[in-house]
C-alpha cells in the first residue's frame, strides 16, 4: 500500500541497526523517531545473529504497522520476505532490484542507492521506486559510503527524471538538510542524527520542521 505513494513517507527516513544506544534498546529509540516524525524505517543490521534480526525485526515491523509507515530491510531479500517487510533498499553491488522485485512483488518498495549519475541510471532501468542518493556530506556510520559528493547530484538527477523519488543519505543533520531539499531530494535519510541523541523524538522533530517547514 505505501509503494503508490512513497514519496509523501521519505522525509525523515531512519535507518538503523540493533545496537540501541548508551543503554537504550533499538525499538525505544524506533518509538521515539517516530513520535517525533520520522516517516520510515530501514532495519541495517550486517552483525547480529540471523535469529536476533528476525526476532526484533519482527518487533521493528510491528511497530511500523503501529504507526502506518513502510519498514524496510537493506540489502536481504530473505530477511524482507520473513519480516513481510514493507520493502527492501539493496545497494550497487546487491541483488539487483529488478530481480528483488520478482521476489517481493509488485506491491513492495524497492530503493536503490546511487552516487553517480551511472549508478542513478542503472537505478532507474532496474525500476527503483526511490533512490538514495550519496553520500551527500562525510560520514563515520558506513564505512563503504566513499567521499562525499556534496548536493550536486541531487540536482542533476531531478533535473533529468523530475518524478524521481529521492532521498540524500550520508552526514545529514538538522544544521545540514535544508541544502539537500533545495537541491530537490524529497526527504533525508539518517542514522547518527537520531540514533545517537539524547533525544530522539526531539532529533527527529527537528529534522522534520527542516525537511517540511511548516507542517505539522
């Protein structure tokens, strides 16, 4: 139900594994972020035991039907279908998306990373229903994400597919994330920015009055 219209759930986007944080469990900070606005999920866990994904995979998916909004799983296909995730997000060098799609169904969301624009095209041919795009500013939270590469592409992208839906992913924050919606992504999508707060409600409230000033 949330593929039609994805687009209206990628403004404050979380993506998150099941570390938690300073003593407090991944599902409270999820409860959190989503009080405070966050309008979907990623569960990025490349760690944990398979059987500890799926249990508080379960309970994250749970909790995202709660609120109504789309959990996805990066990178396992098998992994989304066990939760009946509500999508998947694979990178360059995952299952391809088009194939992802055939597993999933037609109903399910399949995002697709890029960080040039060949790697955009190669989204778009492979039929992603968003990208996420980066990364934009330097990030600490994904080893692999390469030098930051700024909103320039951003633009370009919007430029030559202007229905695109579009996330920038990598070092965004509050102080950081109005550049990314001028240069056309439809939301952000952030891991530190609330994982790691205090407050994560207010971290995602934030985030959101930056990325949509004023909504409620």
């Amino acid at each position: 139900m949330f593929r039609s219209d994805v687009r209206r759930y990628l403004s404050v986007y979380l993506v998150m594994d099941l570390s938690g944080h300073e003593g407090r469990p991944p599902l409270e900070i999820a409860r959190a972020a989503l009080d405070g606005g966050t309008k979907m999920i990623q569960l990025r866990e490349k760690k944990a035991p398979l059987s500890r994904v799926i249990d508080e995979g379960r309970a994250l998916r749970e909790l995202c039907r709660e609120y109504g909004v789309p959990f996805l799983v990066n990178d396992r296909v098998d992994v989304a279908l066990a939760l009946d995730a509500d999508g998947v997000h694979v990178g360059q060098d995952d299952l391809p998306g088009s194939e992802a799609r055939k597993l999933l169904g037609e109903h399910k969301i399949i995002g697709i990373s890029a960080g040039t624009m060949a790697e955009a095209e190669w989204a778009v041919a492979q039929g992603a229903d968003y990208l996420g795009v980066g990364a934009v500013y330097s990030t600490l939270t994904k080893g692999d994400a390469g030098a930051p590469i700024g909103t320039g592409l951003i633009a370009e992208i919007k430029q030559r597919w202007p229905r695109i839906a579009m996330v920038g992913i990598g070092g965004i924050d509050a102080s950081n994330a109005e550049p990314v919606i001028q240069a056309g992504a439809d939301g952000v999508a952030v891991v530190s920015a609330i994982v790691r707060q205090s407050d994560p409600s207010s971290a995602a409230r934030q985030l959101k009055q930056k990325v949509c000033p004023g909504r409620s």
